[in-house]
C-alpha cells in the first residue's frame, strides 16, 4: 500500500483579523525557503519495500492529476526506486499512457534504465504496451538498446509474443539479425513465452521475414 498523496494545500496559515481567525493555503513561491525545502522533502520522501516516491507511487497507479500536482510542486522526476526504475519506466510498464507523456514533457530521461539496462521501451515493449511504445519512439527512444543479456525491445515483444508492438519496432527500424546473449533472435524465441498468445508465433515470423 502506498503513502498518502501529499496535497500542498495541506500547508495553511492562521491569520487573525478582526472577524476571528481563519485558515487559508499559502501557495509554494510565498513559502519561507525553509518552509519549501521541508515541502520537498515531503514530496520525495520514500515509501514502502521498494522505496518510491510520491510521483512513484502516482505513476504505478496511473494517477494523471497527482502525477501533474507533484511536478508543479517539484517532484524528482527521475528519482528512482531501489531497482533503479524511475517514475517513467513504472509508468511505462503499468502502460499508463497519459503519465508517461506527462513524464516526458516533464522532462523524464528517456532512456533511463532499470538494473542498469532495461530501459522505459524494453519494459513497454515486453509487456506489449502500444501506445506507450508508439510514444517512446516518437519522442526518440533507441530502438536496439540492449539490455546486458544482449535483449532489445524487438526480441522481447517478440518472445511474448506482442504482434503489433513488434511491427511499430520494425517500422523504426530495428534490426530482426540482432543476437542476445543465448543466441536467441526475435525469430528464434518468437512466440515462445509460455504467456504469449496462440498463433502469434506465425504472424511474428511473417513480420520477421517481410522485413528488411
């Protein structure tokens, strides 16, 4: 279970007049710097087994407005959990689209990667994200990037068997001769994944072989 999302307008005053007191926010630029450094602080405080952050937490969640509060407000976008995954790549493989562009707009290190190696298009990739693949390479993502066991985004959709996420990755141009460290091709292990669906062996090799 996650942290409870920071609100900023949690941060109020009392002010005296002669009506009594009331309370109202005090909005960030008016803070004290010492009153800010504490909000941000809060902000990107850790939480939980794998330490993620509030945007963390809002990006896993698909949590388009809190993800959007907490930027204005400051957020570490590329502060990472302890596998090194940022709000990005968390983002990338929930497939919340939204966040992601969001991210991306924000700023988000495209190819920042998890464990050292798998990047925000390997995740999407694997998990058979479309649309958040479709996005990472419009925004530029390196299409062979390859993990340290030699993967790369087309030989991981490949495997799984994600039909229409390993045709956008060859329209960019990836290269279906790449070799992992196993040997293994995009054509080798198409469709082998016990989770990949029926038939999908066959239309992947189709894809494979129709291109150049």
């Amino acid at each position: 279970m996650g942290p409870p999302f920071f609100h900023p307008h949690f941060l109020g005053s009392q002010r005296h007049s002669s009506k009594g007191t009331c309370s109202s926010p005090i909005p960030l630029p008016m803070l004290l710097p010492r009153a800010r450094a504490l909000c941000l602080n809060i902000i990107d405080a850790r939480y939980g087994e794998w330490k993620a952050t509030r945007l963390g937490w809002a990006a896993k969640k698909g949590k388009l407005a809190c993800v959007r509060e907490l930027c204005d407000w400051g957020a570490d976008v590329e502060a990472a959990v302890n596998s090194g995954a940022t709000s990005l790549l968390i983002a990338s493989q929930n497939g919340h689209f939204a966040v992601v562009r969001e991210l991306l707009a924000r700023g988000a290190n495209i190819e920042a990667a998890a464990h050292g190696d798998t990047t925000s298009l390997h995740i999407a990739s694997q998990h058979g994200h479309l649309d958040v693949v479709r996005e990472l390479l419009t925004r530029g993502a390196v299409v062979d990037a390859a993990m340290n066991n030699g993967g790369t985004p087309l030989i991981s959709a490949s495997w799984r068997g994600h039909i229409e996420v390993v045709r956008v990755l060859l329209a960019a141009g990836a290269d279906k001769r790449l070799v992992d460290n196993t040997g293994d091709t995009a054509a080798s292990c198409a469709g082998t994944s016990a989770d990949a669906p029926a038939g999908s062996r066959a239309a992947i090799l189709a894809l494979l072989v129709a291109a150049p």
